[in-house]
C-alpha cells in the first residue's frame, strides 16, 4: 500500500510537471546499477546463521548471485522542485522489485546568506557519510558499516524533512534540519532480537525481514510476528529526528543528529510491537592531503519494547557502534579502503530468558576500479570476533569469528 | 592541514618608453606550476586615472563548470552568462556587493548582469552545488590576469604603486599578496614573494566519475 501511494505521488509529479515543461526542461534522468557478487563465508561454527554478523553467514559456502539492481528516475518539475525515485531488486528481498526511496526535494535558489530547502517523501535520514553514491552504494566498500547496515535495515524517514542553512562566500554553511515522520515504530527489532549486523541490504519501503530464533521470540511474546516488518505505524504518534551539519566543501563535513521515533512500547497491531527507540548519532568527514579520505561515524542509543516487568520494559536494550574509514585514491579510478567497526548492545531489563548482550568488531578491507566511467571491479575481505549471548540459546559457542570474502562487478548509469 | 608552499616569481621588465613603461610578471608554485586566472592590479599614487573602456564580458557554462574559473572586470561593466551546456544552469550570487540570479537555459540569456560595485562576487549553480566561479570587480587603474603559463603584462607610466595579487586559493588575508613597488625608468627589480596555498579547496569542477554520483 505505501509502495503504491509513494510512487503514485513522485511519478506522477514527475511526469506531470515533465509534460507542462517539455520544451524547458530535459526533464527525466534515469540512471541506476548492477552489482554482481561472488562471495565466500567462513564460521568458526557451521550453525550460526540467525545471530552471524553477515546476510549468508554461519556456514563455509560459495555464492554467486545479483545482489542488488536499482533505477532511478529523476525530474526537474521547475526551478525549485525535483523529484526522485528508487525501484529495486534486491537478493533475499521479500519483494522482488519495490521502491527504496521516492522523494520530492525543494529547493528554491538564495541570494543572501540564508537558505532553506526540504525533502517530503520517503528516504534516508542523514546519517550516513559514506553511502553517497547511485541507490545508496558507497564508493568506498561494498559492506557497509554496523551503523550505516542498520540505518539501511530499519530506518526510513516517511514524512517531510526541512533545512535552514547560513553560507559563507568561502562555501563553508552550517545547517540545521529537523524532520517528522510515521511508520519507523518498529526500529530497533533487529538490534535488539538479533544484534548489530554488517551488510549493504537496503530495506524497501514494504519490506520485512524474518526475525532470528523466531520460536524463543514468540514463546516469550506470542503476539509477535515471525517477521519484522520495518516500516510500519503502530500507534498513529509521530516521531521526530533534529541536528545540525556543518561543512567545508570537499574538505570537511560535520554532523550530529537526535532521533526519536516516540514510539508506544505497549501497543502491538498485527503482530508488530512499537519500539521506543531514541539514539544519537555523529559523523566527521576530512578530505586530507595525498587524496586520502577519513570518515568517523558513531551512535548511541536505546530502544524499548512490551510492558513494564519489575522496573524496566520488558526489552529494554542500548546500543551503540562506532566506524573508523581510511581510504585513498592510489591512481584515478583505484580505491583503497580499511574500517575499523567496533559494535555492541546491553541489555537493561529484568526479562533473563531474552539476554540481549553482544560486543564485536570488525575489520573491512576492499580494493576497487572504476573503469570505463560506468564499470567498478571490488576485491574486499571483511572479518569479524563477536560474543553474543543468544547464540548459546541454539547451543552454539557465544563468541565466533567470521571471515566474509568477496568479488563484487558493479555497473553505475 | 598541509599546505603547499607556493610561490609567486614576480620578473619585472621595464623598457623605457616615454609614456608608458611595460611591467611583466609570471606567477608560478615553488613546483614550476603556473598559477592560471590569478588577478593582478596596480594602484599608482598619479591622480590622472586612464580612460577604461567598456566592454561586454563572458562568463560561459561548459561541461558544468564556469568558464572564466575568475574574470577580473572594472567596476561598471557587465557580464553575460552564455550556456553551453544541454541542460539548465541556476546561477547566482549572494555577495554583498552585487546578489543576483539568473535562470539559464539553453544558449543566450536576454540581458546581461551589471557590475557596479567594486568587491569579488562569487558565483554558484542552484542546480549543481560543486560549481563555483568568481567576478573579480575593481577600482584599480591597471588590472590584469595570469595566462595558462602565469604570465601577464601591465603597460604603466612611471610611479609608484601598489601591486596586488589575488586568488581564491591563496592562503593568507583575503587571498591577496600586496607589496609596493617603484617604477621607473632606470629600475629593473625582479621580485620573489612566497605564499602558501591551500591544498584543499574547491575547483569548481563536477565531481569524479568514481564517486558513482551520476554528473548531469
């Protein structure tokens, strides 16, 4: 239902305005991409496969699938207003094709310091420093970050978002932006019930994803769905995300945001608990001398579900992560790229038989070429030690290492 | 932050001409680089001003970028914003000496923007964030620009003056390097000044293709 409303709204603008303008305007841009993947997956245990850091972790195995293809439509509907939408394929997706982001941006011209400009639709609230790229890819791994993986997984902004900035002639601006937005209430399932997780699966807009060890889950809460569907308004209250950003083109770039999606813990509506979820996250990134990048991400958060038992909620569980990227350009079209993640969660309630405990780290290694302006070859190894104490709940070692090997081909239009 | 020492080679030629005394320059890093478009005036203490005249300037959009990267204009002149390009440009500037926008589609627009206040206007593009160009307006007698090589020529009477040195990318107050020099007939000063530059600023040109943003 929201999949059709969105598109519905963004394409119809889009063409319509596309047709008034036909003679001004080069109207639509389609533009989009490929990703082929063979991967590799190692496990210290062959069991691992709902609490594994990875999408096919927990057991040694070869794949060879399309990961992912995405297009993109955009529109100039005048002056100020575009428009943007994302349809996807996605590999395991639950949906084979659905839309990622459908978006409207307002963006009216300044001649004085002071700018406003505003998104209204569904999209990603700004987080993320280093998926940059066409469809949310990054340029610089294939894996995304726990934080960014999570952000991608379970959130999405489904409302309006508006920015107030002040520019400097030098092009230094700080802005300030705050967004409301429905339908995120269930963000926070998944760090909570599985843990963090390092892929780059974007959810779409009707997705949901099957919740790990679904049996337990339901023992403890029977009205809760086997799946988690993350885009879902439970209890018609809307949420909220503020911060600020503060930038130097192509040098520096700062940013702080507070999220609260004000969720009811205590109302469940088909099968799908609200999830009280607040977090703060920050992000630094410094283009430094020798063509070397440096991107910092963090984030610190809670999130609660289910009534009160004793004096907490019945989940009740703060997560944090923090990323470190280094990457330098060796030759035009040659990337290198190392990260450092460390992740964790720790559990507050009283409720023993759900230990949502985890502490991890992880290392990304990837090396790519951008060919033939539209072609890009990725060799990347991601390895991860993690100790979370659900995995005994299947009998299964705590702490497990896991190795994920990849060769993506990627194609960019 | 590093920063690149650069280093600005000032060769001064004066050939004795009874009126007018020819002073030549190259601009250049400590690298052998020339520096491209840096903006050059002299202030002399003659209260005789010469005559300027007026001209219609250009500033195209090509390949989305600003070409002139920097035009120095005299104060009073205008400029048109041709545009080359198969798509729209939005150009405008908030300094305040002279805001302004302007809707371009394709080819000529109607009228061009005058300029009247001397100061630098920066110019950008609602439409794409990365370019960035500047009008360099001035008072100044006698101004000039570097050429692809650094070089460039001022044809000045004999006197004093205050020679400026100006680029968006010089590291130092306002981007200029200002030293006095003493023209006559008899002197042949070549002058070395060093200043640093920054390592980091923007070009002004569309992103990298391997930044899998798509450049329209």
């Amino acid at each position: 239902m929201k999949t059709k409303i969105w598109f519905v709204i963004v394409t119809s603008a889009i063409f319509f305005a596309s047709a008034l303008h036909a003679d001004d305007f080069h109207n639509i841009q389609v533009h989009g991409e490929a990703d082929f993947r063979y991967i590799h997956t190692n496990s210290d245990s062959q069991n691992n496969t709902d609490f594994s850091k990875f999408w096919d972790g927990g057991a040694n195995q070869d794949l060879f699938h399309v990961n992912e293809a995405a297009l993109t439509l955009q529109g100039r509907l005048n002056w100020s207003w575009t428009g943007s939408i994302t349809a996807k394929y996605g590999y395991d997706a639950k949906n084979p094709v659905d839309i990622s982001e459908a978006v409207l941006f307002f963006k009216p011209v300044s001649t004085s310091p002071w700018r406003i400009n505003a998104r209204l639709g569904s999209f990603f609230a700004p987080i993320s420093l280093e998926n940059t790229g066409t469809a949310w890819t990054s340029p610089y791994t294939l894996t995304s970050s726990a934080i960014n993986s999570w952000v991608g997984e379970e959130l999405k902004t489904f409302g309006g978002e508006a920015t107030v900035g002040y520019h400097l002639e030098n092009g230094d601006h700080v802005d300030f932006f705050g967004a409301g937005f429905g339908n995120n209430d269930t963000a926070g399932t998944l760090l909570a019930f599985r843990g963090w997780r390092l892929h780059d699966y974007e959810a779409t807009i009707s997705d949901g994803f099957k919740l790990p060890n679904p049996t337990h889950i339901q023992n403890i809460f029977p009205k809760q769905a086997l799946t988690t569907q993350p885009f879902t308004e439970v209890d018609g209250r809307a949420g909220y995300y503020a911060g600020f950003n503060m930038e130097r083109p192509d040098v520096l770039k700062f940013r702080v945001l507070y999220y609260d999606n004000r969720a009811n813990p205590t109302i469940v509506e088909n099968g799908q608990y609200g999830w009280h979820t607040r977090f703060g996250s920050a992000g630094l990134k410094f283009v430094l001398p020798f063509e070397l990048t440096f991107i910092e991400q963090s984030m610190l958060g809670n999130t609660q579900m289910g009534g009160l038992v004793g004096t907490h909620a019945a989940v009740d569980v703060n997560f944090w992560a923090h990323s470190f990227l280094l990457s330098k350009k060796i030759i035009e079209g040659h990337r290198f790229s190392v990260r450092y993640d460390i992740f964790g969660t720790h559990k507050n309630d009283e409720l023993v038989q759900n230990p949502n405990e985890e502490n991890g780290s992880a290392w990304t290694v990837n090396y790519n070429w951008f060919f033939l302006k539209h072609h890009q070859l990725n060799f990347e190894v991601t390895t991860t030690n993690s100790n979370v104490t659900m995995r005994s709940l299947q009998n299964i070692n705590p702490t497990q290492n896991e190795t994920l090997w990849q060769i993506g081909y990627r194609v960019f239009f | 932050m590093l920063k690149n020492l650069w280093h600005f080679v000032l060769l001064s030629i004066f050939s004795c001409n009874v009126s007018s005394l020819t002073l030549q320059g190259t601009v250049t890093t400590t690298d052998g680089e020339p520096v491209f478009e840096a903006v050059i005036t002299a202030v002399g203490t003659a209260k005789n001003k010469p005559s300027l005249t007026t001209s219609l300037r250009t500033i195209d959009q090509r390949n989305r970028e600003f070409v002139s990267h920097i035009l120095a204009i005299h104060a009073g002149e205008s400029v048109i914003f041709p545009n080359s390009d198969n798509i729209q440009h939005h150009v405008y500037s908030f300094s305040p000496t002279n805001s302004f926008e302007i809707q371009l589609y394709k080819g000529m627009p109607a009228k061009p923007i005058s300029f009247d206040k001397a100061g630098i206007v920066v110019l950008g593009c609602n439409i794409h964030d990365w370019m960035v160009g500047y009008v360099y307006v001035t008072d100044a007698p006698y101004f000039t620009q570097t050429d692809a090589k650094g070089a460039w020529t001022l044809n000045l009477p004999a006197d004093d003056y205050t020679l400026t040195l100006w680029h968006p990318n010089l590291d130092s107050t306002n981007n200029v390097q200002i030293q006095q020099i003493k023209l006559n007939a008899e002197k042949t000063a070549p002058l070395e000044q060093k200043v640093t530059l920054k390592t980091t600023s923007r070009t002004g040109k569309p992103p990298a293709e391997d930044s899998q943003n798509p450049v329209y």
